[in-house]
C-alpha cells in the first residue's frame, strides 16, 4: 500500500475507518505475537505478503471496473432494465468489497487474522454509505442527465475500492507499526496537508485513508500510506497519542470550508 468508538454520520464519512469499533483485543495481540515470533523476517513476508495480495487487487479493481461498465452499457443499449442495473450493480459492489477488504488482510502478512463479524458489519456499513451516491448516479442513468461524463462517473466509484483495500491492511497489522501519510508530487488538497502534518499514526489513530471521501480531493487523492516500524518508541507513543476524533472534527471542517 505505496480510540475506537462512532462517531456520527453528520461528523465525518460513515465509510472512514475512523468510525470502526474497536476490534476484539485478542486479535491485535495475535498480530503482535506472529509480529515478535519473526522478529526482523517479519518485514521480509510482509513485504512478500503485500506484492502477492496487490497484484491480486489490481486484477480484482480493473474486473471491477470492467464489469460494471458493461453493466451501465447494457443499460443504456436497452439490453437490462433499471431494476436489472440496480440489483446487478449492488451485487457486484457487495462481492467486490469483501475480496478487496480479503486482499488488503492478506497483504498484512499475518497469515491467520481473517475477517469477522464485526469486520463485515463496518464493511457492510461502508457499502451501504457508498450506495447514497451510486443511487444518486443510477437516477442520473435512468433520466439520462447528471453533468460528469458517464464513464469517467463510474471509475470514481472504482477508484474508491482503494479505501476497502487499505482498510483490510490496516485491521490485519500488528500494532507495533506507525503509519505516514505521503503525498505524491501531484497538487494536493488542504486536508492531506493537514493529515500529511500530523503523521505518523497507529492502526488505531489513523483516522482514514486515501479516496475514502474524507478529504476535500476524495477519490481523486493521490496520497497513500507508508507502514513501517516506529524510529523509536518516543515516536509510537507520539503517534498513539494523537487524538483522531479531534482529527476528523478538524478534516470535517476544512472540508466544509471553515
């Protein structure tokens, strides 16, 4: 991919992985063990972990966009009818989301930390936010208006899988690392500056992640999130300490323009 408690929709992103619960403590502790187990080969098969799981995702985004495409072309060619579209478009959303939040897991390199019910609750929550702009998008297609071109529409909806993807990563790790927010040279937006500043963050600190909405740029960010081991442990308390309800008050509020 180169604490722990709601907060309301009317705050942030309802898909932002800031709002997840906390996960069972159980599983952080699995993480950290297989994490102290291998001690410095554990960033070896992680590294060997995260390419296998990429290139899986990447073959997994472009079938995504594929499929959804011709889904809206049959529609519009007369070949499926609205009711048709929706469910069929719903379906893949659904089946795409679990095997990107799969693949991201997989990329941790904890081999045996695998989604649960209350993954699949927040994930499940998360598609079903997404579903108030695709909805959006479906009525645009039935009434043959809305403004974006149509295709260039829809691979905004793929680029958000990024999101499911990163946030599988994030739940799997092992809470020993830190988290950098990197901006690319491309122009950024006043929120990734802002995250960008307060970087590194923990798997519980971090308040979201690229293209899942929460910055003023949304899917267009062309940020991403570097995981590696603390510098020190001055440096892990620091990020442990960071407030990320404060964060996403403050992102909340730039990107309302206050």
């Amino acid at each position: 991919m180169k604490e722990d408690f709601p907060l309301p929709v009317v705050i942030v992103e309802g898909k932002t992985i800031g709002t997840r619960k906390a996960r069972r403590p159980e599983r952080d502790a699995e993480s950290s063990l297989w994490f102290s187990v291998l001690g410095s080969e554990y960033y070896k098969e992680k590294k060997k972990a995260t390419d296998r799981a990429f290139k899986k995702y990447k073959r997994l985004k472009e079938k995504f966009k594929e499929e959804g495409w011709q889904l809206i072309q049959d529609f519009l060619n007369g070949k499926l009818n609205a009711g048709q579209l929706r469910f069929r478009i719903k379906k893949l959303f659904k089946e795409t989301y679990h095997k990107a939040y799969d693949l991201g897991m997989e990329s941790s390199g904890v081999p045996f930390v695998k989604k649960e019910t209350i993954d699949i609750s927040w994930l499940d929550g998360a598609r079903k936010h997404e579903y108030k702009y695709l909805n959006g998008f479906l009525r645009d297609l039935e009434k043959k208006s809305g403004k974006m071109d149509y295709e260039r529409r829809w691979e905004m909806y793929v680029n958000t899988l990024d999101f499911v993807y990163q946030a599988g990563k994030i739940e799997a790790l092992p809470a020993q690392y830190v988290i950098d927010w990197v901006m690319t040279e491309a122009e950024h937006c006043e929120s990734c500056l802002f995250l960008q500043r307060h970087s590194p963050y923990t798997k519980w600190t971090l308040p979201c992640v690229p293209r899942d909405g929460t910055t003023k740029c949304l899917s267009n960010c062309k940020c991403y999130l570097r995981v590696r081991p603390p510098k020190n442990q001055k440096e892990w308390l620091q990020a442990k300490r960071i407030d990320k309800n404060w964060m996403l008050r403050e992102l909340r509020k730039i990107k309302e323009g206050r």
